[in-house]
C-alpha cells in the first residue's frame, strides 16, 4: 500500500482535528481575542442552512436541532460529528481530485471551528433576538431537488408498494410500471425517493432501468472489463439502460448542460428495489421525478450511468473475520469520457473507496477518494461543469476499495463472521457510481483547448 493511502488509513478524527487547527485559523490566533459564540447568533444559522433538512421534528435524523432546547443536549456529540466531518454526511476528501461540486452540503472550516468554539465555552444560548427567521419545516415527503430551487418534476412515475412485515429476510421488489407519454421526451434530471417518509426506513437501494422500445443508443456500449468486448456479467450490467440509482442518503442526478437521458413512448421503467425489515411494519415503494428539457430542445448528448466495479471477479469477495480487506478493480474506456459525478457503493464494511483513471500513455490521475465511508449516506459528489475530469479512449478506471470488518467499525453486525459477495445487506460488494458522457475526437480536443485556454485567466485571477 503506497504511502498515500496509509496516510489516508490514519482514524479520521486526528486528520479532521488537525486540519481544524491548522486552516481554520481561529484557534491558533493568540494576537486576535477569541470572539463569544452563540447559539442564537451565530450556530443556529449554520445548523439552519446545514443540518436542519433532516434535523427537525418526524424527519430521518434522530434528534431535531431546529431550537436552542432540542439542541443543547447533543451539543458534545455535535462537536465530535462535525470536527471528524461525519456531519454533515459530506465524506470525500477535499485534498485531492475534484474539488469542485454542484451540491456540496460539507461546513466550511469557520463553520467548523464555530461549532466547536460554541460548545468549548459551554454552548450558551445567547440572546433570542439575534435567531434567524425559523425555517419552515418539512411536512411531507419532499424531493431534495425542489429544496434546492429546481422547482416541481415534470412527471412522477410510482412504483406499486410492498409491505414489508417487522422481521423479514431482505426482499429485492421488482415490478414494472408504464411511462406515460405520447412523445420522445428528454430528460435533464431525475431524483428517486420512496412513496413515503417512512419508506426512507426500509428502502436500501432503488434502481429505474429502461425497458426500451426501439432506442438502441440508450445501450451503453463504452465501457470493458476485458479484452473480448462485452462478455462479462460486468459488461452486461453496465450496458442496461439505467435512468438513476438511488440509495440511503442520496439526492438527485442533474445531466450537464446539454446532455441527458431520452424516453421514448411505449417504454417502461423495470424496478429494482432493496427493501429491509426495521422493526415495524411498513407499505413503501418507489417513486421517480423527471424534470424534462422543453419540448422541441435536444441536447447534443447522452448520459450514460455506470457501476465502475472495485472487484477483479464480479461476484467474488473474500472479506475474513476480524480483518481489514482491499479490492480493486478496471474498466477499459473505449470512447473519449467526461464523468461528471461519483457516489461510492458499499454495504456495512465498506470504508474508503479511491477511483483512479491510468491513461494511455500510463500516467495516473485521482479522480475521487472517500476515506470515510458511511453505510446511512450514500451520499453522490456531482462535479462542477468545468471540473468534470475527461480522459481520452484506452484510459482504464481504477478503483480501489476499503472494507474493515473488526470490531473498530461501528456500523458491523458481527466481526467474527466471513464475508463474501452478495446484495444483502450483510454481505458486501464496491462499485463506483458514475455518470459518464462520450465525446468525439474532435469534441475531446476541443474541450481540452478551452480548458487550457480558461487556465491562465484563471490563475491570474488568484494571483490578484
């Protein structure tokens, strides 16, 4: 294991708690005196604009923090969460690839060090009249991308629901639902959730494939795990028609301008959904929002989502008792790639995961590294337009994972079993999710030339 990854293997909490110290600034200022920090003034805004989506009242988050009151209590555990940037559920690794996202929910190091100031002086309350405005809380089963000013879905499609009794073995729901239009529709983006709040409990995964009438080039056909074409149960996976994934924590997938996912009439969407008991019974199904392009706006092109697998075999993990495992695994990109967004894929022992692009001309580049993986968020890192990295047709996508199945992991159910591959939630598998759009030699040149163009400008603006 290269010294990189070792250092990346070192408990969190001592690499969050010396970046805390070391970038924030506020802590090692002694020429500044250290400002009084309040609930009211100053951490109630960060936990409004950060937390309170799920912290509040009836929602998925196990304590509410929307009042000085609710909050108090779990101010210690608050410190901890944020200082190891457990919480929010914002997990990959700033220091390397991509650090530029659409969606990032991570806090700020002034945040940081806000938070942790507050309840270092005892967490007071302040003064009420210094709270924010109150904001308004979620009443029902909301889609992440209208909280974040995408307005309503064009169309919502519903998967019939399953009840699934309090104990029970994990089921995998399969049925099949009509898409209801008249004409080709394209589609700039798409979120899944399920039909209901307390869905949330028991769904694991949901994935829409495409059950496809006549539309071929929906079939992605740019990616190999081996030399012979698409043999493998890898290829074959990869090469369905997949509208989105979706899993325990995850929002929504928004296509880069200009790309997308078309439907066409008479298509279905074929469900795959994970369900698990929790200890109630629950009905709960799935549901897709499709924000389509306006009628008669084609884009140029298709996004196509792929498990970039982190096994050598499909199938086969080997995980011993009360020990640390690595896999890894490569995929041959057969076309110019730009890949505009990765969510890490594991089940309760997965802990870090590293997707790794190995060019033709055998140069590497890291693209994405989660150290911190957590089994409750699922969390998709959507890149920035003009950080979506692109590499050329022969680049390999390497990924490596990370699972610990001692008892350090806090999320194991049993350290003294053996784990192999399988879709049960105790069972294990790596993949990395990622929408990927191909591009012709001349567009892959021509990106590359306005990338370099841009760079200059760019850095002579930091210099400023």
């Amino acid at each position: 294991m290269s010294g990189r990854r070792l250092t990346r293997l070192v408990p969190a909490g001592f690499l969050a708690f010396g970046a805390l110290l070391g970038s924030s600034g506020v802590a090692l200022a002694a020429d500044e005196p250290a400002k009084a920090v309040t609930f009211s003034k100053d951490v109630a805004p960060i936990f409004q604009a950060k937390c309170q989506d799920c912290h509040q009242p009836e929602s998925i988050a196990p304590m509410s923090l929307v009042t000085y009151k609710e909050s108090r209590p779990w101010a210690r555990s608050i410190k901890d969460r944020v200082m190891r940037r457990q919480m929010p559920p914002w997990h990959i690794d700033p220091s390397v690839g991509v650090t530029k996202f659409k969606n990032d929910i991570s806090l700020s190091d002034q945040q940081i060090d806000t938070i942790v100031r507050w309840v270092d002086a005892g967490a007071p309350e302040g003064d009420p009249k210094d709270l924010p405005p109150a904001k308004p809380l979620v009443t029902d089963n909301e889609w992440q991308a209208v909280k974040d000013g995408f307005g309503p879905p064009d169309m919502v499609i519903k998967s019939t629901e399953y009840k699934m009794p309090a104990k029970n073995q994990d089921v995998w729901y399969r049925p099949m639902t009509d898409i209801p239009i008249t004409e080709p529709r394209w589609v700039r983006m798409v979120e899944i959730r399920p039909t209901n709040l307390k869905g949330r409990k028991i769904v694991h995964h949901s994935i829409a494939y495409l059950v496809l009438n006549d539309d071929p080039d929906a079939v992605n056909t740019g990616t190999a795990t081996g030399p012979t074409g698409p043999t493998s149960r890898e290829d074959l996976v990869n090469r369905r028609p997949q509208l989105m994934e979706w899993a325990i924590g995850k929002g929504y997938d928004v296509f880069r301008p200009d790309t997308g996912k078309l439907i066409v009439p008479g298509e279905k969407i074929s469900w795959d959904q994970h369900l698990h008991a929790v200890g109630e019974e629950i009905t709960a199904g799935s549901e897709i929002g499709l924000w389509f392009y306006p009628k008669g706006q084609e884009p140029k092109k298709r996004s196509y989502l792929i498990g970039f697998t982190g096994l050598r075999t499909r199938g086969f993990l080997d995980i011993p008792p009360n020990s640390v495992a690595h896999t890894e695994g490569y995929t041959v990109l057969k076309e110019n790639t730009l890949i505009t967004n990765f969510q890490p894929h594991f089940h309760l022992r997965g802990k870090a995961m590293e997707v790794e692009a190995i060019k033709p001309d055998g140069s590497r580049e890291i693209i994405s590294y989660v150290g911190r993986f957590n089994f409750n968020w699922m969390t998709n890192y959507i890149y920035e337009d003009d950080a979506s990295p692109v590499f050329p047709k022969g680049t390999v996508i390497h990924v490596s994972a990370w699972y610990d199945n001692t008892k350090n992991n806090p999320d194991n159910p049993d350290p003294d079993q053996w784990v192999g591959y399988g879709d049960r939630t105790v069972d294990e598998m790596a993949h990395a999710w990622m929408n990927v759009v191909y591009l012709t030699d001349d567009e892959y040149n021509a990106l590359l030339a306005e990338r370099k163009r841009k760079a200059p400008a760019t850095t002579i603006e930091r210099q400023r």
